[in-house]
C-alpha cells in the first residue's frame, strides 16, 4: 500500500506518508529503454549498409527519444508526497506538488471531519478531511480500493487517543 504509519510506541503523535505507486524503478526503466531500442533496431539491420538506413535512423531514434522522454515526465509527475500528522490537539496535512510547492492544511483533531464521496466527487471513492472552514483532498493519486482503505485508516485514528 502506497502509505505508511509512523508511530513510535511511546509517541504521543502519529505520522502517515502518502505517495504514489511507483510501479517502474530506475534499473527497470533502464531495461525497458534498452529493450525497446533493440526491438526497434531489429528490422534496421535488413537495410544495414544502404542509403535506406540514414532514413530510418532518424525516426528510430526519434521514438526512442519519444518514449524516454514521456518516461521521464510520468516520473517527475509521479513526485507527490503527503504527510498527514495527528497529535494529541492538532492535525496537519502537508502536501508537496512535483514542482516542490507546499500546501498546509490544520484543524482542530477533534473536529476534524473525514469524508468519502462514493461518486459525487471528481474521482470515485473521493476522500477529503475537513475542519477550520476548509474541505481539502488526501491521497487523491492511490487506487480506489487504496482510498477506502485510506479513508477507514483516517477514520480509526481521528477517533484514537493519543
């Protein structure tokens, strides 16, 4: 599951990362450019040493470079993190874009309101926290058994005394 709980037995704060699922590593991305680099060079060689290959070189390598390029925006676009903190008065959301911008949230932990929209929101299973006059999205990036997952976790541990 793409968030954790970081508590401390004797911690009187509880600690929940949220990201997204990173379902290609660095080494697999690597794999998958050098296999598709291969696979497309494959038809190359019946043209090899013939003016034909300089006309297809370029576009070969045009898609090459097309695939590692989406690769590598899907990656960057992948660096989200949210840190949601409960103590014993306050919660707090921290959420970091990929461009690096932080966004804060916090209220009150004893009225602050966890909901789940099944359908009503922009995506299904919508989870939002609510409190101080603001509703904010959390862990809107998981799947959506991840956010009914999520959304029973948030509401176990808002009602939990720390």
């Amino acid at each position: 599951m793409p968030y954790e709980w970081k508590t401390a037995p004797d911690a009187t704060c509880q600690e929940m990362r949220l990201w997204p699922h990173q379902s290609l590593p660095a080494r697999g991305f690597a794999a998958f450019i050098l296999a598709t680099f291969t696979m497309i060079l494959i038809p190359t060689f019946a043209v090899l040493g013939t003016m034909l290959l300089w006309g297809l070189l370029p576009f070969v390598l045009m898609a090459v470079a097309g695939m590692y390029l989406a690769l590598q925006s899907n990656y960057k676009s992948r660096q989200i993190e949210e840190i949601f903190t409960i103590d014993a008065e306050n919660a707090r959301l921290i959420h970091t874009t990929p461009k690096g911008e932080v966004k804060e949230w916090h209220c009150n932990r004893y009225w602050t309101k966890v909901t789940k929209y099944e359908s009503d929101g922009p995506i299904p299973q919508y989870v939002t926290l609510r409190g101080e006059g603001r509703e904010v999205e959390i862990g809107s990036f998981l799947s959506e058994d991840e956010r009914v997952a999520l959304y029973e976790d948030l509401q176990r541990n808002l009602r939990r005394e720390v």
